[in-house]
C-alpha cells in the first residue's frame, strides 16, 4: 500500500466526534470532515452543506469513507473527480425504488408495531421539540428508532445530541428548500461500482441483497453491528485498510491537481 494515502471520513449528522478513533487506526493519513453546520436537522440538507464545503476545496482524495447518510456526500466526490474511491458505510438513505428494495427496508429497520400508548409517548416527546430546544427523550427516541439494542446506541445519543444542539436555532425554511436535498448515491455507485464501494452491517443484509439483485452488482455484508466504527473500531479499520490494498484498475485524469498533506489525524 501506499504510505501516502489521502483519506477523508465524512457524516454529516454527527461529525468528528465519534469517528476520530477510527481514523488514528487507519494506515494512512486521515481527515474528519466536520458534521453539517447549517441549521438543519434533515440528514440530506447536512449532507449538502457538506458537499458545498468539500466543493471548494482544491484536494484530490486517494479514498473517502462515509458513514450513513454521508453516502451521497461520497459518492459524488467521485463523480467530481475529487475522490478516486469511496466505501458507503450503511448507506441506508437515498436509495430509489428498485425491486425488492422497499420490502428488504421494512424488515431490516427492525419495526416494530407500536402500540397506543408508545403512539402517545412519542408524540409527547416530539411535541417538546422546537427550533430552539430539543429534549434529551427526543434523542433517546431517535437512537432507539435507528439502532434499538446495539451497544453503541447510548454513546451515538451522545454524540448525535451535541451535533444536534450545535446547529440550533433550526431553519425550517432551508429543509422544505428541494436545492439542499442531496443525498443520492446509487447513480453514482451504478455508473462506477469498481470505485464505489458500498458497505452494509449484517442487520441490513437483506437491504444488500435486495440492491444487488436489482442492479445486477454485488455488495459487500460486513459481519459487524451498525456502530462497530464507534464500539469496535479496530474491525472496521483493518477491514478497511485491506481495502485500500486491493488493486484496482481506475486511476486519476490525467492532469488531476493534488495538494498532499502531513501524515495524521484532522478534522477538515
């Protein structure tokens, strides 16, 4: 492998917080993009705001990992040429209707019927929430909905909650605008699997298989739970640093500017 590797690890929701141990464990050098700073909380608008920044940025990435709703934020980086290759870690949103593709999300969520009284407990929390002001039952109801019984769920609360707070007040206005929806990654992905490469965790196997037999690609199952990154990072490292070792035929344009960096861990 190269020992100069230019690696990126974006998410948009949470940021450099959770993702920094990840990255010191990675053979190369390594930045953590900052999460979405607008005022926002809807996963795509984060995602644009990070795509606009990353935009003006005059490097040329070896490779960029996403996590979660950063896959579009990936995907086009390569699309732009400003990636060579990305790794769509659980890239569960932005996804189009495909064959078989809505049934494997319902399963694989692991939903579960609510009942009444979990209807009006829900709405009592979200009721709390405002431009201004959300309440910590609100973040554990979004950790539980999102990832229920994995061990990390109360460490990602924590983080997704310092995020969150860091971007109040909220602009409804920028969420209801269609230009900050971008968090599209399957084109991308279609268009080049060889440099795109998604990932899914064993709860979203069936997601992985639904999406392959649609497209005709196949896509990597990784045998680990949704936030190994945060609880057992050294797996999801070396899986990805074998990754970076594997030879792949694309290669830059020709003439394609890079701006090499220190070796080390950052935020960017």
């Amino acid at each position: 492998m190269k020992a100069e590797l230019d690696v990126l690890i974006v998410d948009p929701v949470v940021g450099a917080g959770g993702l920094m141990e990840l990255a010191g464990k990675l053979r190369a050098s390594v930045e953590v993009a900052q999460a979405g700073e607008v005022h926002g909380t809807m996963p795509c608008v984060l995602s644009a705001a990070v795509t606009a920044r990353l935009q003006r940025d005059p490097r040329v990435w070896d490779w960029v990992i996403s996590v979660r709703d950063g896959a579009g934020v990936a995907a086009q980086m390569v699309s732009r040429g400003q990636a060579r290759f990305a790794v769509l870690m659980d890239p569960v949103s932005g996804i189009p209707e495909l064959p078989g593709v809505a049934d494997a999300l319902m399963v694989d969520s692991l939903a579960i019927m609510p009942t009444q009284a979990d209807l009006d407990r829900m709405l009592a929390v979200v009721s709390q929430v405002t431009d201004t002001y959300v309440p910590d039952a609100y973040l554990a109801l979004v950790a539980e909905a999102l990832f229920r019984d994995d061990p990390g769920a109360s460490r990602w609360q924590g983080l997704y909650g310092e995020a969150f707070r860091s971007r109040l007040p909220t602009d409804p206005e920028r969420e209801r605008d269609p230009q900050w929806w971008a968090d599209e990654w399957v084109d991308v992905w279609r268009n080049n699997p060889t440099a795109v490469r998604p990932w899914f965790t064993r709860r979203h196997h069936r997601l992985a298989s639904a999406l392959s037999s649609a497209t005709g690609i196949p896509i990597a199952v990784q045998p680990w739970d949704d936030l190994a990154w945060l609880t057992d990072p050294s797996v999801v490292a070396e899986a990805l640093n074998l990754e970076f070792e594997r030879p792949r035929p694309v290669d830059l344009e020709a003439g394609a500017s890079r701006t090499k960096s220190p070796p080390g861990v950052r935020q960017a």
